[in-house]
C-alpha cells in the first residue's frame, strides 16, 4: 500500500477494500457516495494557488497564437466545469509548460492526467522532458522540436548502440544532457534504444494474448482451440457486460461514473490494431489482460507478476500481495499505479480484494452487469 496516500485517497481505498460490501452494496457505493478525481481537481492540485481560468487561457493563447480567445475560454470553462475527465497526453505536456512545473511535478501531473507519466523512449516526448529541465516556454520546446526531429530525420546513420536498455537507464542519461547539441547527440545515437510505443508493455500484452488466444492447458476437449480477438474482448473482457457505447442514446443515458469506466474499453479492432502495433498499448487494456490471466497455469516469462499468492494466505494476506503485483506491472510497463480516486481502478481494487482470488473473474463480472443493469447488456463491438 501507498503510505503517501492522502486522507481523501486513504478512505477511498479502505472503502474498496471493505469486505463487508456485496457487489450490489459496492455499486451503490461507486455511484452515490464515492470521492472520485474529477480533471478540475487535478488542475487545482498543481495551480499553487493561482487562479486557475485566466492562467490557463492566456498560457494557452500564449502558445497558441492563432486561436480565438472565446474558443479557448469555452475550453477552460469546460475543463473547470468538469464536462470532461481527461485530455491527450499532449496536451498535458502543453499544460506542463502553462502551469509553470518543475520536471518532477511535471511527471507527477502528466501520470494523474493521462494516466501514463512521460515516455522516456520516445524522442518527441525526450525534446519537452529536456526543455522543462532547462527552463525553456513551451513555443521555445517546440520550436526546439522541430528543429531535432529535422535533424534526425536527415541524419545518414546512427551509432552501433544495443538495444538492450532500461527506462531508467535512459532517464539517467537524458537527465545529464546540457545542450540541444547533446540532445540531437544523444537521440541519434540512442536510437534502437528509443521508440514511440511502450516496448514493455508491448512484450507483456503479447504474452497475455498468446495464452488467451490458445489456453491448451485449459482446453482438454479442444486442445487445438485458439481464440480471436473478438472471442478474447466477449468472453475474457467481459465486453458483453456494457452497454454499445457508440449508441448516442447509451451515451446520454451513462451516468459521469458509467462513462467512466466504459470508456476506452477494448474491442475486438483496438486489440487487433495492437497486436499489430498500429496503435500503442493502453493502461485499461494491460489492467483488464492482467485481470485475465492471473491464474494462468504455465508460467510466462514475467512470471514475477503472475505468481497467485499461496493458498493458504489469509484474504488480506492475499490482497496485499496481489495488489502490490498489479502495481509492479503498470509501473514496469510505464503507467500510473492503481488510484482509489478513479472509477475504474477503485471497481478494480474492490475485485481484487474479493473472498477467493479465484473467483475474481466472477466478481468483475458481476460488479458490470450491475453497474450497467439499465442497459440490457446490449454491447457492440
């Protein structure tokens, strides 16, 4: 457990962990009395006490020079309002600059925004890294951006480097790096250690995939069974427990906690693109794929994070060890640790802390079925 976790934070987790809840009783708790992060709590978290819509609407026609003052105060005033929960990642890195953070407290609000802290193999995400480290706006960051990217882009060969690297080894070195020179430098000549997408994540999720898309040890009338995506979101996603959230009425109808947790719910095509690494692997996917497969019966090479705690362990026992596992594997795969404050992650932590750890699919089940009761489970792909 997080020892620094805020008075707020605290009660949100005690009350996830509660075992004397049923899923009904849990449901009930999510949706009326639950304390949840909303996207204008994580700004005033960082605002320092400054009034928050006039800094953010001039920070952002500063960088933004070309857009109309009414168009972004409708922005702020949206954000402010709570009419949504979260923005890109990008433009978390832009509000980074706008709020005046230092790198740590820039990481620190990039990870509780978008859920991810800063990808410290991409290069792009390097550039701003590097721009808050020296004190750079962020007009200078960009327009520092375009000039490495150009550079790179043009550069005829990189140095012979392994690709054999750490996240934290490339942290240290980056931190060390004085001048846009050593950056360009540095990126060109680190280049096979780098990429966009999380390459950890990436290696995990395949992993995961490979043993839903053929479980032979489970499958003793049809050892030669293998699982399409689709099958793997129906049956091990429980995709069929939510309602079709591209249905206008369904969207309208979701409650701020429903939109919540569906959003971003993996489908059979946003599995597929990232099998095909057409798009980037994302926290919810890695939660619900870990959720899967917790009980696998061969070990996988990340067989530190799937080991079941010992049967004999007492129930909290249990919790505490598997709980701690969850955490390891978001944060070696790049992405925020588990948050009492947030819907999806508090439904997680309560089926995490169930009875029987075995019976945790159940549970997720049951916790979506009531969550979403007034839909009919009608989901789509």
């Amino acid at each position: 457990m997080n020892e620094n976790m805020t008075a707020l934070t605290r009660n949100m987790f005690d009350m996830a962990t509660s075992r004397e809840m049923s899923v009904k009783e849990a449901v009930l708790m999510l949706e009326e009395c639950a304390k949840f992060r909303k996207f204008s709590d994580k700004l005033k978290a960082f605002a320092k006490g400054r009034e928050l819509r006039p800094l953010l609407v001039e920070g952002l026609l500063a960088n933004n020079p070309d857009s109309k003052r009414e168009a972004v105060d409708r922005k702020v005033r949206n954000w402010l309002a709570d009419r949504q929960n979260s923005i890109s990642k990008i433009d978390a890195i832009e509000l980074c600059f706008v709020l005046d953070l230092t790198p740590s407290e820039a990481e620190s609000f990039v990870a509780m925004v978008s859920e991810e802290g800063f990808h410290w193999r991409n290069p792009e995400e390097l550039i701003y890294i590097y721009a808050l480290n020296n004190g750079m706006s962020y007009l200078e960051a960009k327009a520092l951006r375009n000039e490495v990217m150009a550079k790179i882009k043009t550069a005829e060969e990189s140095e012979n480097v392994s690709p054999d690297s750490f996240t934290s080894v490339i942290k240290t070195e980056v931190e060390q790096i004085n001048t846009p020179e050593e950056l360009v430098e540095y990126i060109i000549g680190a280049e096979q250690r780098l990429g966009e997408k999380h390459n950890s994540a990436f290696a995990m999720f395949n992993e995961m995939m490979e043993h839903l898309e053929s479980p032979e040890l489970e499958d003793w009338f049809e050892n030669d069974r293998s699982y399409t995506c689709g099958e793997i979101v129906r049956y091990y996603l429980h995709k069929n427990e939510l309602p079709d959230i591209t249905d206008k009425a369904h969207q309208n109808a979701m409650s701020a906690i429903q939109r919540s947790i569906a959003a971003n719910w993996p489908s059979e095509s946003t599995l597929s693109r990232m099998k095909n690494r057409h798009v980037d692997v994302n926290r919810k996917v890695m939660i619900l794929l870990f959720l899967a497969t917790y009980d696998v019966e061969e070990d996988l090479d990340t067989d530190e994070f799937y080991d079941l705690p010992d049967p004999d362990s007492d129930g909290d026992e249990a919790f505490r060890e598997f709980y701690q596992k969850m955490n390891s594997m978001l944060e070696y795969c790049g992405f925020s640790p588990l948050d009492p404050r947030s819907p999806f992650d508090w439904m997680t932590i309560y089926c995490l802390c169930g009875e029987d750890i075995y019976e945790l699919d159940s549970q997720l089940s049951e916790f979506l079925s009531d969550l979403f009761r007034d839909f009919g489970n009608e989901a789509q792909d």
